[in-house]
C-alpha cells in the first residue's frame, strides 16, 4: 500500500494548469545536452551564450542520449566558453549583467556517462545529478520564487538520477518541494527516463511531445518550427530564408570567436534551441506559463495516450478548437494552422534578434542596433499588464512613450493572440482599433468567443484575451521588442 499513499501525496502536491509562475528576476535554467552527437547542440549553446545575461545558467551537463549512448562531450561546452571570454568585453559594451567565462567554466558538469535508466542507480550518482540537487536546494533554501528550469537537449537520464538521490534520501514533502521548484522544457524524449520520470513523478510540470527515442515523432513536434521546414517537410507557410546555412554564415558565423564556433547545421538548425527561447525577455512572458506561447511555442494542458497524468504537450479539443495550434498568416498572405507555426511566427524577430547580438559580440554600441524600449500606460519595463474588462467598454493602450536607444524611428503593431491563455478559461472575442499606431482601443465584443460549428452551445462564464504589442525600429537588422497586455473579459452587467 505504500506506493499508491506516496502517489496519492505527490498528485495533491500537482501545480494546477492555471498557475501563473510570478517572480521578479532571471528566469534560472540546467542545460542537459547531448552535445557532440551531431551540430544542433553546439549551435543552440553559441546562442544561449549570447543570452546568458538575461537567464541564470546554473549548469550545463553533458549528457547521453539515444543519438549518443556512451559519450558525454564537456570539453565541447568548455571550448565555447573560452570564445565566449574573448567576446564578453565587447557584449559589456551593450549590456550589464554577462557572467563571467570561469564562473561559466566552473557550472560545466558531467552527467549519466550511460544510456539510460539502466544508467541509473543508488551507486550511479554523477556530478551533473549532483548540480541540479544543489540548484534546487539553493532555490528552496534561500527562499527563491523563481523555479529552476531543466532544458533537456538530450536525455534525460541525469535529471532521473537526480530525482531518484532525492527519494531515496528525503522525506515525501521534501520529495514534493524539489520537484515543485522544477520545471522541465524536453525536445521529445530522446531516451527513456522521460517517461520513467514522468510516471514516478506526477506532479513534476513537465512540457514535451510525447515520443519513443527513434526520433520516429519528431515530425509532429512544435521544436521543429524552429527551421525544420525542408528537412521535416512540416514547415508549410514558413519563411525559411533566415534559417538557411547561408544566411547564418553571413549573419552570425563571420562575426568573431565565437560565431566561428558556430557549425552548419546537419539536419536542421538548433532543434535544441526551443527549449529556452521562451526565456529570453523579451516582453512576451512565455515563461509564465507554456499556453501564453512565445518564442519557444506555446502547449496545451492535457493528457496524451498511454501518458499516466495530464502535461503540457500538444493536442487539445478540436471540437472547441482550444488545441495547441496557431493560426497564423504566412506566406502568400494565406492563413496556416499547425504546431509549428507557434514558433516559426516568430522567425523572422529572433532570427534578427540572434544577428544582433552576434554583432554585440565585435561592435562598440555606437555601430550595432539594440532592442526597442516598450512603455505601455505609462509602465515601462517587460512584465505583462492585466486589465478587468466588461463587454463593450473600450480601453486605450498608449505606447506612444516607447523609445529607440539607439534614435530610429518605431513601428507598432497591436494583435490578438486569439489562441494564447485559456487554460482553464473561455477565450473572449475582441476588436483593436489602430492596431498600427502607437495608440490602439481595444474593445471586448464577447466574454466568449462565437462558437465556429452549427448548434453548439456557447460558452458559459468568463472570457480571456491577449493582445500583444510589437515594436520593431528600422535598425539593421530589424529588432523588435513585445508587451503582452491580458484583458479578463466578463459578461455585460444587466442595468
């Protein structure tokens, strides 16, 4: 009878979907990688390296996976840095905040030198297990609200082996308030302790596509979106001009030390990338949680086949049309509906962004371009805005105050995210006037949007809506920066 109690406990202890993670501060992350296994993993720590001053990297583990069984590539990590140490002088040019290469250096960890669970055990303890431990006892010890993240490039036998330490060695409720500290963003599951974790840790918040290690799947997932329109012939309406391997060695791999260790790609451009692009800050808040959508896509609450409990994954209910889906206006002005398009919508913007800060890298900031600084009713800064609406009560959002560091000229653009945030919620209908100035009027026409099949009941109770704001200035490249502003729309009140 032990175990099911112990479930039972771990399941009353499960983040509800509707929770909103709220926390001031660098989103903190474990990069497990399988680097070395083939170009991806190489490419996507170049870039997150170029955003180490906006997210906290507690470690980077080299780890297995189902492409790489019995190797583990450190040195590859630490040569990265060492490029990253000739530039960081220079990127300090354009913003505070970039750690340093030997504190870097030191975060660098072997994980599972195995495959696998069978890599696993009470005698398989590796240093990689060892600092995901430390980072969230750090986190619970001093009181931190931000959750680590665990970005799985790889497998995620190392995240398993840290998890079963902690059982073995804890109470249940010191179980239950490691795992509530995590949150773990995987690219499919390239190994089987994915599943293994995600059975004996129901409440662990845990966003993937669902898939045997064969990579047979990998078609289906929304990571894909990120440039795996030729290979996975799954990108239809994508703009794949920027993700191209020649667009790269003009735009990021002829721009100094480290871009030189930037590597053309095999199958497709830093598939690995997805799982920590939704923590840039970049005024969207992905981060908070994985339906508002971002960079790195956005995911439903649900339960897959053959998965024991609900995660955030891909899917949803058709028949209300509340799915993980985007529809999103590509190429030839037609409209494209498709898991991927929830992070290639957003290519061309963090493409840009990627050449911009490769730039930082051997500019002085009088010769590069910086991101536009958003202001929406009077509130500076990235966070996103809540505001309580009625049906039919107008409300202005003035950006006008929005400004360049570096002088250029602004434009604006105001859009309902029509799929974004409703978990647990109804999506409300609303209409944006001057959706291409810096001042619009957004009005909710409906607590529930109108329902799209012949004799389906509406929706009862409250409404969500979010509108988004991007700000692109005329910079070369182009870079763009967001606010997301969420109206809770509530019924018209009788007079």
């Amino acid at each position: 009878m032990a175990a099911p109690a112990l479930l039972a406990l771990q399941l009353s202890a499960q983040i509800p979907a509707t929770h909103i993670d709220s926390f001031i501060g660098r989103p903190r992350a474990v990069i497990v990688s399988d680097i070395g296994n083939e170009p991806d993993d190489q490419m996507s720590l170049v870039r997150l390296l170029l955003y180490s001053n906006e997210i906290e990297i507690e470690a980077l583990v080299a780890s297995t996976s189902t492409w790489q069984k019995t190797a583990v590539h450190p040195e590859t990590m630490r040569s990265l840095i060492q490029a990253y140490g000739q530039v960081r002088p220079n990127l300090l040019k354009h913003a505070p905040g970039w750690p340093t290469a030997a504190d870097l250096d030191k975060r660098v960890f072997t994980g599972q030198t195995g495959y696998g669970m069978a890599a696993t055990g009470a005698d398989k303890m590796s240093e990689g297990a060892g600092a995901i431990v430390r980072a969230v006892d750090r986190a619970v010890g001093e009181h931190d609200a931000r959750p680590l993240w665990v970005c799985l490039w790889g497998g995620a036998n190392t995240l398993a082996q840290a998890l079963l330490h902690v059982r073995a060695t804890r109470s249940s409720a010191d179980v239950d308030k490691f795992v509530e500290t995590m949150r773990v963003n995987s690219i499919s599951d390239q190994d089987d302790a994915g599943p293994w974790i995600r059975r004996e840790f129901p409440n662990l918040f845990y966003i993937v596509e669902p898939s045997t290690p064969s990579g047979g799947e990998y078609y289906y997932a929304t990571w894909t979106g990120i440039s795996g329109d030729a290979y996975y012939r799954n990108g239809a309406g994508a703009d794949f001009s920027t993700v191209t391997n020649e667009w790269l060695d003009a735009n990021i791999r002829a721009k100094g030390p480290l871009g030189k260790l930037y590597p053309r790609f095999a199958f497709i451009m830093e598939g690995d990338t997805p799982s920590f692009l939704g923590l840039i800050d970049n005024g969207l808040n992905a981060y908070r949680r994985p339906d508002w959508g971002g960079w790195g896509g956005r995911y439903v609450y649900r339960q897959p086949y053959g998965e024991p409990h609900p995660i955030w994954t891909q899917g949803g209910d058709l028949f209300s049309r509340v799915t993980s889906q985007d529809t999103v206006r590509g190429s030839g002005g037609r409209e494209y509906v498709s898991d991927q398009a929830t992070i290639w919508r957003w290519r061309e913007a963090f493409q840009n962004d990627f050449a911009a800060r490769m730039s930082w890298t051997i500019a002085d900031y009088a010769h590069a371009n910086h991101n536009p600084l958003v202001e929406v009713n009077g509130q500076p800064g990235t966070a996103a805005q809540v505001i309580d609406v009625e049906v039919g009560q107008p409300v202005e959002l003035d950006a006008s105050r929005s400004h360049d560091p570096d002088g250029q000229r602004l434009h604006f653009s105001w859009f309902h995210y029509v799929e974004a945030g409703v978990t647990g919620t109804n999506p409300a209908e609303i209409t944006i006037a001057g959706a291409d100035t810096p001042k619009a009027v957004v009005t909710a026409t409906a607590a529930c949007r109108p329902v799209w099949l012949p004799n389906l009941a509406p929706c009862p109770g409250n409404g969500v809506a979010h509108v988004i704001l991007a700000v692109t200035d005329e910079g070369a490249p182009p870079l763009t920066s967001y606010r997301r502003v969420i109206f809770n729309v509530r019924a018209k009140s009788a007079k």
